[in-house]
C-alpha cells in the first residue's frame, strides 16, 4: 500500500482493514517538503522488517499532528502511551499493570496498524526490549541494547570508536552486536538474547559492560548519567535494558527538522569516515539491495510464545475469537497432555489452504499449508506457523461467520495418529502419519506417510515460516506407477524426479500474504532455462579478522579464490554464468560450458568464483584480466588457449528445482559435495572445505600465496543479496573496490595521456575521494582507457572532497567505472597511501562497490 503523493484524502484497504486516510498532501518535514503520503509509502515500504523488530511490543508514540516545525519555529509533540480512544478496534493491543492504574498499548504487529499510526503523524515508535508473551504478561527480553549518546564536544565519530571497542567485548560474552544509527544523535547496538535471563539481569550485565569500557577508556566513554560527566565523551546508556525503558524502534522516523531513519548499518560503514545518520530517502535505497542487516539481532516473534513464559498456549487462540460469534471450539483450558493425533483441514477461507495441526502437550500445533502437504519428495512446500488450536479443533467441520477470523468453510481432509520422530521447538519436526484408508492422504497414493517440517525464518506480522517435505524414505511405498501421485489442489501435476535428499532440502521463502485466511501462495518456480533471467543474487561476507571470528569451532574455513563471483545456471542442457552484477558473462568462458556434464542432477544454480592460474598455480587476478575485457569470438578462442579459467564452486542454491537457500552451510556444503564431480583437469572443481583450526587455515593461505581465507557459519543460510556477518572474509593484504571520478595527465612525452586515475568510493549517497593512482597501470591500460575516459568527460568534479594539487590539470568523468588497488594503509584523512592498480572491475558497478577497512 503506498499512498500517492498528491492525493488529499482516499479510503484504502490493508491486510483487509480499511482505513481513511487524510490530509495526505499536509508537508510534515518542512525542511524537505516530505509529505504524510511519503512518511506513509516509507512505512508501507519498510513495514517487514519495522514489524520484525516491534511486533508484540507496547508502543509508545511521539506525535507531529502539525509537522515537526524549523528551528526557528519547532512543531509541537505529543508523547502517547495509552491507545487513543478512536483507534480502530481491530488495532492489537495488551495491557500493562502497574500498582495505582493500568496503561492499554497499540502493538505494531500488522502493516494495517503501521498505517494507522502514519495516519495519526506518530513519526517515532518506540518500544521496551521485551514482547508479551502469551498470557499477556511481559515476557524475558529478547534483546540487549546498548545507546551510545554523545556528549557536548563529541559526535557520531566517536560513537563509532567506541561501538567498534564494545564490539569485541559482547563477542567474548557469545553476543554478536548489530549497529543502528539513531538517526538523532548517536548509535544503538542490539543483540540477541534467548530470553532466559531478567530485565534487571540484562541491565546489570550491560552496566558492567559499560563500567569496563569506561575504565579502559576514561578519555571517551562515561557510564554515568550526570550530564556534568559527559562532556567531549560517549555516554554508554545501559538503563535502555530496564523493562520500563523503551528504546526508538529500528526503521522508525525520527521527529527531527530533517526526515531521517533509525537506520541498521553494517560495521564496514560504521567504520568508515564521514559516517552519518540516513534519511527515509536512504533506507528505501538500502532496504531494496539489502534487506534487513539487522534481522539476525530479534527473534522471530511465535504466536505460541516463544521467548516468554507463557502460562496457557491458547490464549492467542482465544483472543482471535468470539465463543458466541464462531463455532468453533473455544475451551477456557489446554487440553491434556500425551495424546498424539493429527488432524489436517482443507480451509475454504478468501482462498483455499490446508490446515496441518499436530497433537502437543495439551494442544493442536498448527501451520497453514497454502498447497497442502507435499505428496512427492521433489516438492516442498510453505508452512506459515499460525497460533496453537484447542485438541477440540481436531474434530471440528462446519462454517466460521463472514467478518470472524478465517471466515468460511472447514472440512477435514485426513485425520489419525503420528508416530513421532523427531521434535525440536521452534527448528525442526519429523513424524509418520498415520491416515485414514480413505482419507486424502491416501487418495495421493499412501495413508502412511514420512514428513519433515523445517523452520526457515520470520515473517513480517510475527508469522513463522516452515517448510513441509516428504521425506524419500518411507515406511511404506504406493503400489503404483510412481509418476501418479498428485497434489491435492493440483490433479493434472506430474511427479517430478526423486532426488533422494533427506533429510531436507527445499525451503521457501513466505510472501508476506501466505497466512491463514490470505491469498494462497504458490510454490516458488524453479529458475528458467539457462538463457532466463538470473535466479538469485550472491551473498556477500563482511571483512574482518581473526578476532572478529565469535566461538571459531563454529564455523568452516575455506580459501578466499582471487577471481570473480559467478551465479552458475545449469538447466535445460545449457549453462548460464551470472556476474554479480547481472551480466551475463557466459560467451566469455567457453571453456564452463560443459558444466553440466559433471553434475549428478538435471538442474542446478550453483555460486562459485572463476580464476585464471600463474605458472605456480595460484589465482592471478591481473592474468584473469586479459579473459574479462574480450568479446570477439576470435579473441576469446585465443585467450582461452593462452590462459584457461577455472569454476571454483563453494555453494550450492538449488537442485533439481528445489530451492536450498534455507538450509544451513553445513547442509549445502555436503549437497554441493555429492552433487558436482570435479573435472580432470581441474577447469571445474569444488575445493575442500579446510581441515583446520581458524589460525591454522589463515598460516596456510598466507603460505600458499593466496588472498585470504573466507570464514562461514556452519548454521548460517544462504541471504540471496545481502552482505551478512555470518561470512567474513580475513585478507592478508588491503584491497579496495573504487570508482574512477578522473584523470590527470603524465608528463613529457605521455602529457597528453592518462597518467593517473583520480578514484573514489561511496559515501552514503555521495562519494568519498581516496587519492590517486598510477602504479601498476602498464602503457597498455593507459592507452586501453584513455579513449573510455574521453567519452565519459565531464566539465565539473563528481564529487567535492579532491584536494587542490590533484584537481590543478584533473579531467573528470562520469562516475561508472569501477577497479581495483592495492594499498598499505589508510592516512589519517581517509586517503590511500600507496595505492597500486590491480585491475578493471566490469562484473561491478558503482552501487557494488564497498568501503574495506
């Protein structure tokens, strides 16, 4: 839902609410000219990943009815705790108790309700540490926090000091810390926690911390409150753990003269110079080749209420449904426990769904299942976790009223006992149905069927995505020809092949819809043939080092390949290479195009790195340059002669059709073992996994000549174009990816040619100069370049930080080009001392480029 911008007034449907939304084109940043209909399509924008980390929470709501003014004439703001009267009724809401009076809370757990609140102009959200749980209660909270709020004197560059000391510190204490500038004054760093210690408990570890990074620190940290202290240093405010606390919510505006975000950022950027706070204009930028940098730092939120205690699991159950509107059962106490039924109901609701509920303590766990359970092992689908039902639920059929949850008609499709395998809460369940002899289970082809269900991730509203798999070995197998089995919503499908990956393979990623009630959603498709478009972006790692590694028997070490990154797309007979930057660099490697031939599947997409080797038999990335410029035929037969590339592949995404990007490392690396056999004579390879510890690893690359090594999560999943801190690259020299912004020319006989490159890198929305460059670009190159250079001329300077003595005799270029150098160090003013030309970047754009540090 996004508002158009000049429109006054409109009545609009969200999630199935309506709401009507007014004065639309009032201007509430005057400064920018931002609109209520602009801050609305922000948060309509945002609202996944705003929701991930506020849902379930009481909100408090800072409000700018009129606008948040100018300075010389600030705007007037509301500070709101209780729900407003008028609030729609539909709005989530939960109670706090306190000795002499009781406060009723909004949660943002929908985007209907995030549309609400842009409505009324509450521009800031904030929230406590901790969710509800399901009795309503507070729960434990979910996460630490710490502000880093600077004093007079100091700014966001010393907060950034000081967040890159405190980071080492809460990863000795096994917390991995995620940064978010405030978009006022400083940073938030946020961490995971699994919900087992205190408010008080976590606010006394967090003091401690602060008390250490004060002692050793005395010059820029202060953990006191008094004001008096905090001149010219960083407060360290740990009280923001108190459970009467709250904290501005990430994604949230700010009320401040300019319309800027409580932005996640990563640690590259929080470590580079001219760090500042993003506006609303910057996220949406970011949030779209990002995604949430911050998910890793808050749990999912579970209906069931997971990360609390909660006191009676049908309470959510109950509070979604009214005993004399529905007839549905809705008992006042869970059931007893031990029993073991399942039940499964097709759900005629606004489009149809399947309904899996299994038998637990007392109660029917539930995931709604927009295609039904699976009836091949090559087919995985979507399970939304939806809130636990009353074991009553497992015998009911009939019509849930139009305007009650889940309106329409309920039958049961398959119902019996399951033998139980496997249940990990939250991660994993494995378990034999036991169905009815003419029950839809067997119309597919067996009553007795062996399934998986596998927790994938979070879903915007607190939904909890799973996926359901057939699992290859069953009990007992149909007596039919095996090409007959057919979904239940889908009888002209035919059984693909079986793969035979137990005990899991596909999981899929939930739309924000795919809950009970909404419109159903599809499998995701298998990738076109290999001519289609690019499946799926590469994931980037961050750059770090030895000490940035938390818990290092926890992660695989493998060689970093000075190459380029490469999707690989084998399917229909043919073979696609994917740059990263989505350009199709498949007829410039002639020599990977038989990849198919060392698969053991149909069909894969697979990530790798392609190299070019030196007579020692190491990567080479200025060798590998003479491969990436060429484009006749002629030419690239030739050099794939004098200098054949190399496919290293280190990751597999999917197989057969089946999407692998939610399993764990440890899971794909073992698949992409058993599924590629490496070619002979080496042109097409998966390198081994490292048989060592995280210092051993880094010795034997430094010994082999090589780059570095790279270190990934055994537990982690594969992010489709995010850059994630669960791969870390640890280089033995500095690189830096630059944009070239101009040229100067050379002296004597070369002063009317390139003599250096004038290059930069990103800097929030602008670019950074870094200095310039000459070393190690040959005659050639300079010759090679000289003509792009002269077409892509500017009169004015792209960016406005290049000293004097470089721009004398500079002529400036559009900002397109991306290389690469080599450096020793950066200077104390950001620049790059030493800077060596290691090559022509064509696989990036300027978008790609990344600061290292």
């Amino acid at each position: 839902m996004a508002p158009p911008r000049s429109a006054g007034q409109q009545t609009v449907t969200v999630e199935g609410r309506t709401l009507r939304l007014s004065s639309l084109d009032k201007v509430l940043y005057p400064a920018t000219g931002t609109t209520k209909a602009e801050v609305l399509a922000y948060y309509a924008a945002v609202a996944p990943h705003l929701i991930r980390h506020a849902a379930h929470r009481p909100v408090t709501r800072k409000r700018w009815v009129h606008g948040v003014g100018t300075p010389e004439e600030p705007g007037q703001v509301f500070f709101q705790k209780n729900i407003d009267d008028n609030a729609p009724a539909w709005v989530p809401r939960n109670t706090i108790k306190h000795r002499d009076h009781a406060n009723v809370y909004p949660m943002v757990d929908d985007l209907a309700t995030l549309t609400w609140l842009g409505q009324i102009a509450a521009l800031e959200l904030h929230v406590p540490q901790w969710r509800f749980a399901a009795d309503g209660t507070p729960a434990n909270p979910d996460r630490l926090v710490l502000d880093l709020d600077p004093g007079d004197g100091a700014g966001l560059a010393e907060c950034a000091v000081v967040a890159r000391l405190a980071r080492p510190i809460l990863q000795g204490m096994g917390l991995e810390p995620f940064p978010v500038t405030s978009g006022s004054k400083g940073i938030h760093l946020y961490c995971a926690l699994d919900g087992r210690q205190t408010s008080e408990q976590v606010s006394a570890v967090a003091h401690e911390l602060a008390r250490a990074l004060e002692a050793d620190h005395p010059d820029l940290a202060v953990s006191g409150m008094k004001k008096a202290l905090r001149p010219g240093k960083v407060l360290v405010d740990w009280s923001q753990n108190s459970a009467n606390k709250t904290t501005v919510s990430p994604y949230s505006l700010r009320g401040r003269f300019q319309p800027t975000v409580a932005a996640p950022r990563t640690w590259e950027e929080i470590g580079s110079e001219g760090l500042g706070h993003l506006d609303y204009r910057d996220v949406l930028q970011r949030v779209g080749t990002l995604g949430d940098v911050l998910a890793p730092a808050t749990h999912p939120f579970s209906p069931a209420g997971d990360g609390g205690a909660a006191s009676d699991r049908l309470s959510t159950y109950r509070s979604m449904r009214d005993a004399a509107k529905t007839p549905e059962p809705v008992p006042e106490e869970v059931g007893p426990t031990g029993g073991n039924s399942f039940v499964i109901q097709e759900h005629h609701a606004r489009r149809l769904h399947y309904d899996v509920r299994l038998e637990r303590e007392g109660v029917l766990v539930s995931w709604a299942v927009p295609k039904g359970p699976p009836l091949t092992p090559d087919r995985n689908h979507l399970a939304v976790q939806t809130e636990d039902h009353p074991l009553d639920y497992g015998t009911f059929e009939g019509h849930i009223p139009k305007g009650e949850y889940g309106a329409g008609d309920v039958i049961i499709w398959d119902a019996g006992t399951y033998e139980l395998e496997k249940w990990r809460d939250g991660k994993e369940v494995i378990c034999t149905l036991h169905g009815k002899p003419d029950g839809g289970l067997a119309r597919g082809g067996a009553a007795i069927r062996r399934y998986a269900l596998i927790h994938t991730g979070g879903a915007p509203g607190g939904r909890s995505n799973w996926l359901i798999h057939l699992m290859k070995d069953q009990p007992t197998r149909a007596h039919q020809d095996p090409g007959t089995e057919q979904d239940p919503q889908d009888p002209e499908a035919e059984s693909g092949t079986d793969v035979g990956m137990d005990p899991v393979t596909a999981p899929v990623t939930a739309p924000a819809n795919s809950a009970p009630g909404a419109p159903a959603a599809p499998d995701l498709p298998a990738s076109g043939p290999a001519s289609g478009p690019d499946p799926v972006r590469p994931m980037f790692a961050t750059l770090g080092s030895e000490q940035a590694i938390p818990d290092p028997e926890d992660w695989a070490y493998e060689m970093k390949w000075d190459g380029v990154r490469c999707i690989a797309v084998v399917r229909d007979g043919g073979v696609r290479l994917i740059s990263r930057n989505g350009v199709d660099a498949t007829p410039i490697y002639p020599e990977l195009g038989d990849l198919g031939g060392f698969l053991s599947a149909d069909s894969a997409v697979l990530d790798g790195e392609i190299v070019a080797l030196d007579t020692r038999g190491r990567p080479d990335f200025g060798l590998l340059q003479t491969r990436m410029k060429l484009t006749h035929r002629a030419e690239i037969e030739a050099a794939q002669a004098a200098t054949p590339v190399r496919l290293m592949l280190f990751d597999l995404l999917e197989l057969d059709g089946n999407d692998l990007t939610g399993l764990e490392y440890r899971q794909r690396r073992e698949l992409l073992g058993k599924a590629v056999d490496d070619a002979e004579d080496g042109h097409v390879q998966v390198p081994p996994v490292l048989e060592a510890t995280l210092r051993e690893a880094v010795e034997a690359s430094r010994q082999l000549g090589l780059e570095g090594i790279m270190a990934k999560r055994l537990s982690s999943d594969y992010q489709p174009g995010a850059r994630s801190a669960s791969w870390v690259k640890i280089k033995h020299v500095h690189t830096q990816e630059v944009v070239v912004v101009g040229w100067r020319p050379g002296r004597g006989s070369r002063a009317a040619k390139v003599g250096s490159l004038l290059v930069a890198v990103p800097d929030g929305v602008d670019l950074r100069y870094v200095g310039r460059v000459g070393s190690g670009l040959t005659e050639r190159d300079l010759a090679e370049v000289g003509a792009r250079l002269k077409k892509l001329a500017r009169k004015t300077a792209p960016l406005g930080d290049v000293p004097g003595a470089d721009a004398s005799d500079a002529h400036w270029v559009r900002p397109t080009l991306v290389g690469e150098v080599q450096y020793s160090e950066h200077t104390g003013t950001g620049r790059l001392r030493h800077p060596v030309w290691r090559g022509w970047r064509p696989d990036k754009s300027p978008s790609d480029v990344v600061v290292e540090l």
